[in-house]
C-alpha cells in the first residue's frame, strides 16, 4: 500500500507545479491522495481481519435421534446466528446410529432418546457424559377413516396391536374404551421404526412395564423383532407412512403427530386416567423421577394422575475428553446457552422445558467436558 500512496503523490506533483495559486491545489489534491491511500489500507486490513476469522471457522458434526431434530435444528439455527463462525452439523438418522457413529469417531457428538447402556459404555474408548436436554412424548398416531373423534387407548389394547393379538379396530378392547365411537370393522395396520431407534426404546420400554407378555416375547430396545407391521424410517417415515395407509397405527414423537395434522390417543396411565400428550402432562411425568449423577433415567409408565405414561428425556452424548479446545469450549458454551435460553424456545415446538433442578445439575456438570 506504501507503493500506491508514493504513486499517487508523484502523479499529483506532475500535474501541479508551484507557480502562485495553482500550489495550494497541489497540496489539496496530494492530502486527498494520502487520505485515500490510507483508507485503502484500511479496507484491506479490515478484509484480511474477516478473512482470517472465515479461516477460523468451527465446524461441530453430531448424529442421532430424530424425536428432537425439530428442537435441535431450531438451536443450532440461533446459536449460529449469534456465532457466525460457529456450525453446528447435525445428521438426523436414529439414537443407533448416532451412539455408533460416536463410538467410531466419526461426530463430535451423538443424541439419542435413550441412555446408553453399561455395557456400551464400558465398550467405548473414551468416557460419554450424558446431558438431558428436553422432555418429549411418543404419541399413538392413527389413520382410520370416517373416525374424527379422539381416541383412548389402554395399555392392554396397545400391547395388543403392537403383538399383532388385536387384529381389527372393532375389537373389544378398543370399543370399550370409547364409547359412542364407531369403529370399523377393518383389519388394522402396525406401522413401526424399521432402524435402531430412541422413539422405539422409549416406546417399548413403556410396554415392557405394562405388558408382561410383551416383555417376554419382545422386550424393551431400539431395534426389536416385530410381530407384525410395517418399517419406516426415522418419525418422519413413520408419520409419512400412516398417512398414506388407511387403518394404520404408528408411534411418533409428539411434535411430529402435531406438525403432520395427525390425530393421536390418549393413553391410560398407571393412575387409570386417560391423558393426552402435552407440556403439562409431559412435565408431570418427569415431576417424580429420581435422577442420578449420570442422568440416565426412565420417565415411562410414572405415577401421577396428570402424568402421560410414553414420556421420556432426550439426551446429547459428548465425549469428556474433546482434543480440540475450540470444540471443547464450543461445545460448553453452547450447553450452557441451551440450558437457559434454548429453554425458552422448547415449548413452541411442543417439547416440555427441563426441571429446573436439572438444569442447575447439568450447568454444574459441563466443566466435567476437557
């Protein structure tokens, strides 16, 4: 830039000898080529100082469950509004595939709907801490025809359906719970998850604690041999695929059944009311668990008369150990903002807030990330 100021000042002192008046010319016009020349120097200070922090950039990769990408995209869209330089890439394929691809190597961090298990745990080459970061229902969604009112379902009629015994929306055990509703003779269709799933874990986690026959011949997990059904993949397989089947049933995660237009059931809880999904009941159903230090914890099938039975925790996997210190200390600052305005953005998306005593357990768990 030295350069281009040294030719400006010899071009303007060829044009404007000192002869009387025309040399307070010169002297104008040669400080206006120094100014010029000194803001242009500026203007290319200013570009390499964006330049390097283009070059600074962070990128963070994750992978996992897709009960709540719709609360995980809407943050990782404001965090990055308020860090430009920060990216959040997160891949919604199902908690399995997001635990594995942690267990690899190949994210930064996983999400699932349900907590690892000792056993993968004591399998990892690094220490997983577990950071709750909602609560969120799975839904009974349906597709019958000619039926527009709400339905009740007890556990006894959905551990029927899903074990493929109850085979007609007439059956007995779905007309009694709702009288006054016509149901058709129809054979029903069991839509599920047809990948390792936290939707399914939490779904069959509340069946194996209302159902003992399905306990023994399905059990609880994130991939289970079906007794009858149809795969999709990810909740939002599961929604497209009961919209397109008459007589069909499906669970999905409740922002899903909501986005969708889909009508979902009530379902009756271990106080015998039957209650519909929503932040309240959702909230009551996390009001009595017993959280420990690693928050790994089952919410389903709880006591409380308000509370909805299918409710459950989603969590963030991060390993304790992160190499990189700008993804380290991304990735701290990045919970703590979760923890305190993410909240305030949950609801609108139909997931429940966290417990405020959580919130102050996982605020005071972060430093644990090194």
């Amino acid at each position: 830039m030295g350069s281009q100021r040294n030719t400006f000042v010899t071009e303007f002192k060829f044009l404007f000898a000192d002869n009387g008046d025309v040399s307070i010319m010169k002297q104008t016009c040669v400080a206006g080529a120094v100014a010029f020349a000194l803001i242009m120097a500026g203007c290319n200070s200013a570009s390499n100082s964006a330049n390097a922090k283009l070059e600074n950039k962070i990128r963070i990769n994750g992978a996992g469950a897709t009960f709540p990408n719709p609360i995980y995209a809407k943050w990782f869209d404001e965090y990055h509004k308020l860090h430009p330089h920060v990216e959040i890439n997160y891949q919604s394929q199902g908690s399995g595939a997001g635990i594995r691809q942690l267990l690899a190597g190949t994210v930064d961090f996983g999400a699932s709907d349900m907590p690892m298990t000792d056993q993968q745990l004591s399998q990892a080459k690094f220490a997983v801490l577990h950071f709750p970061t909602v609560l969120g229902a799975v839904v009974a969604t349906y597709n019958i025809p000619g039926v527009t009112q709400e339905l009740n379902f007890t556990s006894g009629a959905l551990a029927g359906i899903m074990l493929g015994k109850i085979k007609k929306w007439n059956d007995k055990e779905l007309t009694r719970s709702n009288p006054g509703v016509t149901m058709p003779a129809n054979d029903i269709v069991v839509v599920h998850r047809s990948e390792g799933s936290g939707t399914t874990f939490v779904w069959t986690d509340y069946l194996s604690k209302v159902s003992p026959e399905w306990k023994s011949k399905v059990g609880t997990g994130a991939s289970v041999s079906w007794p009858a059904g149809l795969g999709a993949k990810g909740n939002e397989g599961v929604s497209g695929l009961v919209k397109q089947t008459p007589y069909s049933i499906g669970y999905v995660e409740l922002v899903y059944a909501i986005q969708n237009q889909m009508p979902f059931g009530k379902v009756r809880n271990a106080s015998g009311a039957f209650v519909k999904a929503d932040l309240t009941s959702v909230t009551a159903a996390a009001a009595s668990a017993k959280v420990p230090e690693d928050f790994r914890v089952s919410i389903t099938n709880p006591p409380g008369k308000e509370a909805y039975p299918i409710a459950s925790f989603t969590w963030l996997l991060i390993p304790e150990k992160i190499p990189d210190a700008d993804k380290e200390n991304t990735l701290k600052d990045f919970l703590k903002w979760m923890l305190v305005d993410g909240q305030k953005m949950t609801q609108a998306l139909s997931y429940a807030p966290l417990p405020s005593e959580m919130v102050a357990k996982e605020t005071a768990a972060i430093p644990k990330i090194q």
